[in-house]
C-alpha cells in the first residue's frame, strides 16, 4: 500500500508539472572551447578535478517546481557530476560578486540519483525540485565535480562572476577559499514548472549575450527585457563571437538552432540578432584570412533560420545590426570596421527592414546610432570599445524588444 501510495503520488505530481508546462527562465548556450591558437584566451582553466563550482543565475519568471540542465554537447569525455545543489544567493545584486548562498540549499537528483554522469554529446536534467523560485530571483547552483574533468563545453561571455573550490561544497553556505572565474561551465539552463508563460529566446552574439555591460548587475538587454516584460520566460542564447553563416566562438547559427532555440520548451518567438561578426572578423585578427562576407550569402543564412522557425510555429523576430565604426580601434583586434564592411551592414538593414520575411523587425541599429554620425553607436549607448553597447544602450534595446515580445 505504502509502494501504491508513492507511485500515485509521483503521478499526480508528474500530471501537476505537465498541466503547468516547463519553461526556459535561464540559460547559456554551451559552446566548444578552443586551443592557444585562437585570438582570446578562454580565461577558464583547462579542467577542474575535485572541486565545486558555484554559478549565479538570475531567473526572467517564477514557478513552483525547478530543474537544471548540464551540457557535455562538446566533450570527448564523459562528464561525472558528483552532487548538485540549488539555493538562493545570499544578499542583493551588487557591484561585489557573493559566493554566499542561503543554506545548504536543495539537494538535486537525476533519476533519483544524487549525482548523474552525461556522455560525451549528450545533457542530463535533473529530477524536478519543490521549491518555490521567483520571478528575476537570484539563484546559487553549486556543482561537485569529483573526477578530472576537461572544459570541453562551457560559456565564454558570463558577465558573472562564478567561483571554484577544493572540495565538496555544495552544501556550504560560503566558499572562503574560492577563486573567481568569468566564465560558466557546464550548467546550461534553469526551468520552471507553473502557469503557463510566454516563452521567447534571445538568439545573437556578444551583444546579446551581454559584452560591456557592467558585471554581476545583471543588465544584459535580454535581462532587461525580462524586467520589463512581465511573465516573459527570456532564455538568452547569445554566444560572444557568434557568426551567422561559419563557426566562430561557438557554432553557425543554423547548427545550433535547434538545440538553442527551437528545442525551449514552449518557445513561441525567437529574436534574431546576429551577423557582425560575419561582416567585422575577415580580415582582422579573427579571421585573418577569410573572404568579406557579402549581404547576398548573409541573407540566405536568415532564411535559413526563418524557415526553421516557421517550420515549428516559432515567431521569428529580425533585428538590424548595430553600427560599428571605431570598433575595436586600437586593439590587437583593430580591423574589425571598414567602410566596405558597413557597407555589407547597409545592405543586411535595408533587407531586414524592407523585405517583410521576418514575422517583426526590431530597428536596434535606428535606435542606438548617433544622429550626428550615424555609422557610430551614440555616445551615451556606447559602453567604449564603439561596439557593445552600454548598459543605456541594453536598456534601450530591452525597451523595444518588450513591444514585441508579448
């Protein structure tokens, strides 16, 4: 009776998640790290072995159930996690990063399991959780990795501090001997189970995932968006250095549609902003010798991407691209703008603008250009490299975004 007792109560809870829907209320896209040869250092080590990392996240909606997902799409090893905790992150958000969470927090399983080992391509989403998580809540997931373990697959552009530390700390309240780190390692996504909400994936580069803007603040337009759009699930799939038609510093957009936008659970709009780096890399240090893209091939990738979408009842929402002249100017990476290149950007706006294939446009590029001179991002907008935008300019962009993501 005991065993009966258990199982209907597991079924009832199961109909209660599958009447309430799952939905994406974090994430980052996983993407293959890179040797020395490359222009940017991955600034994570190259593995980590019997230690825990904790990573903050800060939630777009709310439910009354939670699961986490870790990636190994692009490791050649297995990956062993040993134990995982979820709890909420101690004090406010601030200029100073906390390691600190409230408590031990909750203990997650995978089948039950306390720990869980994904094969090499393959995620593993942990068992649902009862816990009750708010919407644009801060929360601390503590992962034990027990064995050696290659960063094969990870995140490059944060914007959030993460820390490691020896031993198993999951549990730990603080991590007194943990060092920073700016990147993310194999945690992927946060869903919640709740009254069903508006899904919508943010799909793009550096830009979207959030380059210039101030650490730690969670002021990436994609977050921005969240705050505005109430009852929004916002899954931020911007990769820095992410190219539409060839991989870059993660996959070409057509290879990782699917798993990163199309594969969300409930989405119904994704907006697409992606394509300078397309333009800006040939030539420069990125990508030294490759061809300049042409808006001929660039608008054949976003038809690819718009037929996709369509294909699944997806929304497709078209951004134009910002403008970069001065971008990187005085770096190791100067020649990322030319006035040949901007012309390919010219030529991509007018398309994205013009030709009505996207379901929506979003004009970014009339939104955060200086009127004055119009190839440059405004300077209010313009976190300083004339390429990311400020955290103003994020806002900007979130502002806009919610008109359209409802």
């Amino acid at each position: 009776m005991k065993r009966l007792t258990a199982s209907l109560a597991a079924m009832l809870a199961a109909t209660a998640v599958h009447a309430a829907e799952w939905r994406t209320t974090w994430y980052a896209a996983p993407m293959p790290a890179w040797g020395a040869e490359f222009a940017l250092p991955t600034m994570l080590p190259p593995a980590l072995e019997a230690q825990t990392v904790r990573e903050v996240v800060r939630t777009s909606v709310g439910g009354e159930q939670v699961r986490i997902t870790y990636s190994n799409r692009y490791g050649a090893a297995p990956l062993v996690i040993g134990e995982a905790r979820l709890a909420a992150t101690r004090g406010e958000a601030s200029r100073a990063a906390s390691s600190q969470q409230d408590g031990s927090g909750v203990q997650l399983t995978f089948g039950g399991q306390r720990g869980v080992t994904i094969a090499p391509g393959q995620t593993a989403t942990s068992d649902a959780a009862s816990l009750p998580i708010a919407a644009r809540q801060r929360l601390s997931i503590s992962t034990w990795l027990p064995q050696r373990t290659a960063l094969a697959t990870f995140h490059w552009g944060a914007q959030q501090t993460a820390f490691v530390a020896p031993g198993n700390l999951a549990a730990a309240t603080a991590l007194p001997a943990a060092q920073a780190m700016t990147g993310r390692t194999f945690l992927s996504a946060v869903q919640v189970a709740g009254p069903a909400r508006l899904a919508v994936v943010a799909f793009g580069d550096s830009i979207t995932d959030g380059n210039g803007s101030t650490p730690d603040l969670d002021l990436r337009w994609p977050d921005q968006l969240a705050a505005r759009a109430d009852g929004v699930a916002v899954a931020n799939a911007g990769i820095s250095g992410a190219r539409l038609l060839s991989d870059g510093m993660g996959e070409k957009a057509a290879a990782r549609f699917e798993h990163d936008v199309l594969a969300q659970p409930g989405v119904g709009t994704v907006i697409v902003l992606l394509g300078i780096n397309d333009i800006g890399w040939p030539g420069s240090a990125f990508a030294p010798q490759e061809a300049p893209a042409t808006a001929s091939a660039m608008i054949a990738g976003y038809r690819k991407l718009i037929s996709a979408a369509r294909a699944r009842q997806v929304r497709i929402v078209g951004g134009t691209l910002l403008p970069f002249e001065g971008a990187l100017h005085g770096t190791p990476y100067s020649g990322h703008y030319s006035p040949a290149k901007d012309k390919v950007r010219h030529e991509v706006n007018d398309w994205i603008r013009h030709s009505g294939e996207f379901d929506a446009t979003i004009d970014f590029d009339q939104l955060l250009r200086d009127p004055a001179h119009p190839t440059r991002l405004r300077a209010g907008f313009d976190s300083g490299d004339h390429l990311h935008p400020s955290d103003a300019g994020y806002a900007e962009m979130a502002r806009a975004a919610a008109l359209v993501a409802k």
